[in-house]
C-alpha cells in the first residue's frame, strides 16, 4: 500500500515515475475517509483541492522540474493560514474564517510541489498538551484510541502515525511539536527559533513559537524542513541564514560525541517505563560511542513556571486582536464593546479565557515587574546555562514526555498536572534552541520519546546527530493498523 511508504520512498516512486502524484494522493485520501471517521485528525479535507496540487505537482514532474517534494501529501496543523482553505485554530472565533493569503510555508511547500491534503486539529490556538481543547473534535492516538496524541499538534501527529499523511507540519510554543511526537511514535521537530518563518502562523507566543515538521523517520523530517526553512523578509525574527540542509545528514557518527543529561530532566516522579526506556537508549548510544555526563542546570525548575507567565503575556496581546470586526465569528451586543464582549466570551474556550487572564494580570502595572520582569530574567539565566553547555557538549538528552500518551479525559480537569508534562520540552522553547523527539522503543504498549536538544542554529548538526541516534536504535516497524 502506498500510505505505507516513506516520503523519501514515494518521492523516489514519484520521480521515476513508478507512479502518479494522482495515485499517491489518492491512496491518502481513501485512508483519510476510511480511518478519520475514528482518529478525528482532520478538521478539513478538500480532495478537490488536493487532486488539483497533485495535478500540478505531476506536471513539474513530467517537465522535469520537480523536486525531493514533488508529488508528496503534507498535512497542515489548522493555524498555519492557507489562502481559499478556512483556517480555525480550533476555536469557534475563527469558524468561516478563510485566509486571504497563504503562510510562507506553505508557499514554499507549493513551490515544491507538494500536495496539500488537509487541515489538523489542535488545542485550541495551539493552548493545550492533549488536542481536547479544540472546539470542534477529539483526536485520539492510533496506537490506543481511548488514548489523547497529546497535545497541541495532536492531529498533525496521529495522522502521521496512522499513515492519514506521509508528512506534517506543526507548531511548538512550548513542545507541541515534540511532546505529541512522542505520545504517537513519530519523529517531531523544532528548528531554532527565527529558522522557519512564522508568517501566517496565528500567532500564539511570539518570542516562542516555531513551526516544524512530523515524520516516521529522521531522513523524512530533513526533507520537509530543507523546503519550509530559510530566510523570510515576511518574519522580523527570521534569522539570516539559508535554508537547513540535508545534504550531509547521513555522514555523521555517534563515535567520539559528547552528550549531556541534565538531571532536572530525569526526576524520579516521571514513569518508570518511560525512564527505563530511555536509559536503555542511553546504554545502546553509549556502546556506539557517544559519552555521556551527567550535568545540573538549576534554572531548568522554573521551566515551567516561566513558560506560564511568558507564554500566557504573548497571548494575551495576540489575541486581542479577536473582535468580531476583523475575522471570523461576530455575536452582536450593545454597541462596539457589547460586540467585543460577547464575540470574545462565546468565541474563545476556557482555557484560551484563562491564559488570556493570567497573562493580563501578569503583564498590568504594579505586577509587571513581580511576574513578567522576573520571568524575562530566568528566561535569561537559562539561555546562559544552555550556551554554556553546548560549549562542553554536542548535544543534550532527555526524555520528551515525563508520562507515555495517557486516557482522554483523565487530565482534563487537573490543568496543573497537565502543564507540567511539558517540563522536557519548554526549555528549547525558552532558550530557542533546535529540539527533536524520536521514539526510542515502547512501555506497555505505548511510544517512548528520546529528546535531543542542539546548540542554536546548529540544526543541521543536530539532525545528523538524530539519524545516527536512529540508525542505532530499534525503530518502530509494526505501525498501529486502526481499521
Ligand atoms: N502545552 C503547552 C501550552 O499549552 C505548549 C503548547 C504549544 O507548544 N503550542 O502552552
């Protein structure tokens, strides 16, 4: 079946033209309305509009223009914007919204021939570690279905781990990239922050968000990012550099790498299975001649805390602009502030409502410097701590997820509990540097993820150092069946 294969793989069949951009896109679609019914990933789906890309892409091919792309489905988390396709966050705010312009990822994507299958469902504005704030729809993990792909690229995720798409992009503010990687087996990445541009991505947290890509495998991952990276005079964040590069990906070697294991990311209060999984990854990297030292990074405790002050502030100001006048949904009230009033209150769900509070309580006078300020200033120690350590050391590892994908509904009520499984994760976020979650083998069942963390900008090392570190472990190869 073609929804079996690798992207690298289609691209290839595609290239030699083994078979059609039509046939490929087709088998997508067909495993799309055989299996969404149950997965819940996507939120819209136009084959129409993905027979007329597949269309286009075949012509690049028959002309001898297409690319490592050409022909290859990408499914697209719902708030990257997508000209003529509605764009929703998830949220009922933007139901009937339709971009009138594409994310410069996408464009990218077009210009390399990719097809466009869909959109993906998420927690709503990306707010969320389990996908069960989207507005809409559940998404459930392919490899456990009473089970949550985590959060907040959750339909992106499961649909790469149920082969609904060969490849999809995401985007992590705070891990939700990696941690729902994780929680479904697949590869999960997050380039450094400014490498991948944020325009057109509804904005969540500024100085944090980063999109990326999913994939089952490293080499996959590589494909998708050397067309969506690179500088774009769209982003005033966007670093000056070329697109990441995969040329040399294959070359590295484990022999020889210095590997840090800070043990804030290794506390006795996470699952034992995921940490005896782990530390067995640890083992087989080390007979292939990575040496590992364990090392403390103190500001790592207040990850978390720092995250939900910066993180929240960001969204309180992006999220001002939902008014009911420019975009989407409008409820009308009495006059200009009754129409704002009651557009936000029915628009927006409760865990939007309540970061929006939190990060307006946090940024208004008299506590700005009490909770902001302060912030910036772990922000800042961290950034040091992490510099520091990749002067010493190639790469940092960890688990990605303290727990394995847990039921739905079992942490829906305890937000607390829920923020805190993004403990791993938030760090690449604070300190803006690449992270990738790669499944390192099973507990109970269920995906285990193994974070490698680089030093910024060094994308391109870290991927190398992500296939050698896959090359020698054992992959996942009996991928979930759900029919
Ligand atoms: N779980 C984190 C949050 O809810 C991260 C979300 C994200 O990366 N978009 O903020």
């Amino acid at each position: 079946m073609l929804t079996e294969f690798s992207a690298a793989e289609l691209s290839r069949k595609i290239a030699s033209k083994e078979v059609s951009c039509r046939e490929v896109v087709d088998a997508f679609l067909d495993r799309i309305a055989r299996d969404d019914s149950r997965l819940g990933c996507f939120l819209t789906v136009d084959p129409e509009k993905a027979r007329e890309s597949a269309r286009a892409a075949q012509a690049m091919v028959d002309t001898g223009s297409g690319g490592p792309l050409t022909g290859v489905p990408v499914a697209l988390k719902d708030n990257i914007s997508t000209e003529g396709i509605e764009t929703t966050c998830a949220s009922k705010i933007l139901k009937g919204y339709i971009p009138p312009f594409d994310a410069t990822v996408v464009t990218r994507l077009k210009l390399a021939g990719a097809t466009l299958l869909g959109k993906t469902n998420l927690d709503e504005f990306a707010m969320g570690t389990s996908t069960e704030n989207s507005a809409f729809q559940l998404t459930r993990n392919p490899w456990d279905l009473d089970r949550s792909p985590g959060g907040s690229s959750g339909g992106s995720a499961a649909s790469v781990a149920g082969r609904l798409a060969p490849l999809a992009l995401g985007s992590d503010t705070g891990g939700s990239i990696r941690q729902p990687a994780a929680l479904c087996g697949v590869v999960g990445y997050k380039p450094t922050y400014g490498r991948c541009s944020r325009y057109g991505l509804i904005a969540f947290g500024s100085s944090l968000d980063q999109i990326g890509p999913f994939a089952r495998s490293v080499e996959d991952a590589a494909l998708i990012t050397e067309a969506i990276t690179g500088h774009d005079a769209m982003d005033g964040t966007s670093l000056p550099l070329p697109s990441i590069s995969s040329a040399r990906l294959k070359e590295g070697s484990l022999k020889g790498l210095k590997a840090a294991l800070p043990k804030e990311l290794f506390a006795e209060s996470m699952n034992p299975g995921v940490l005896s999984t782990v530390y067995a990854a640890i083992e087989s990297l080390k007979r292939e001649g990575v040496r590992f030292t364990e090392i403390s990074m103190p500001s790592i405790a207040l990850g978390v805390t720092t995250y939900y002050i910066i993180a929240p502030a960001e969204a309180s100001s992006n999220l001002a602009r939902f008014d009911g006048v420019r975009y989407g949904v409008r409820v009308d009230g009495q006059g200009h502030i009754g129409l704002v009033e009651r557009t936000r209150a029915e628009g927006f769900g409760h865990e939007v409502k309540s970061r929006i509070m939190i990060g307006t309580y946090a940024l208004s006078a008299g506590y700005y410097d009490a909770y902001y300020l302060r912030a910036l200033r772990i922000r800042s120690i961290m950034q040091h701590e992490f510099e520091e350590t990749f002067k010493d050391f190639d790469f940092v590892l960890s688990p990605t997820s303290p727990v394995p994908a847990f039921r739905l509904g079992e942490l829906r009520m305890d937000p607390m509990a829920m923020k805190l499984l993004d403990f791993c994760t938030i760090p690449a976020n604070l300190g803006g540097m690449p992270g990738i979650s790669l499944n390192c083998g099973f507990t109970e069942g269920l995906p285990v993820g193994l974070q490698l963390m680089g030093a910024p900008s060094e994308d391109e090392k870290l991927l190398q150092i992500a296939y050698s570190v896959e090359q020698a472990l054992p992959t996942a190869t009996n991928w979930p069946s759900i029919a």
